[in-house]
C-alpha cells in the first residue's frame, strides 16, 4: 500500500503509525518514549516516571489516549490494564 504523506514530517503530533503493548514495572523504562498512552481493556489509574525522575498518577480511559510521554509506567499504582503506546 503506497502512502500519501511519506515525504512529511511525521512528528509527536502526527496520528500514530507504531504501537506495543506495555507491561508496567516499578524500574524498566520504556524501550522508547510513546507519542501517548492508552489503556485498550480497562481504564483506571497509571503511576508514571518523567525524564526528571519525578512520579505522577493519571487516570487513564479506556480506549482515550492520554498525551504523555513517560520513561516508566509503574506496576505500583497502575490499576489500568492493557496499556498500549502509540508511537
């Protein structure tokens, strides 16, 4: 299948074009930084760590992506399930 819009710049904007699922763990960061995050089977909530080391817990819904970009997504405080990264 050709694509349109290869030539153009495909930015953290951009609809996403990659995704894998997460699987949350207290220390592993992710392999790569998501464009976003969403929980594809039950919402809840998800305990983050930023590039500054700071932790943070947002509530996820499920199936609504939530625009952050963050290095680790913590097994401890996460109640959201099938957390899937867009990239």
């Amino acid at each position: 299948m050709s694509d349109p819009y290869a030539t153009h710049y495909h930015g953290v904007e951009s609809p996403s074009k990659r995704w894998a699922p997460i699987t949350p763990h207290d220390t592993n960061a992710l392999a790569l930084l998501p464009k976003q995050i969403v929980a594809s089977t039950t919402a809840g909530n998800v305990s983050v760590v930023g590039d500054d080391g700071t932790t943070a817990t947002f509530y996820l819904a499920k199936g609504v992506p939530l625009a952050i970009r963050p290095n680790i997504i913590k097994s401890t405080g996460t109640t959201a399930a099938g957390i899937v990264a867009l990239y």
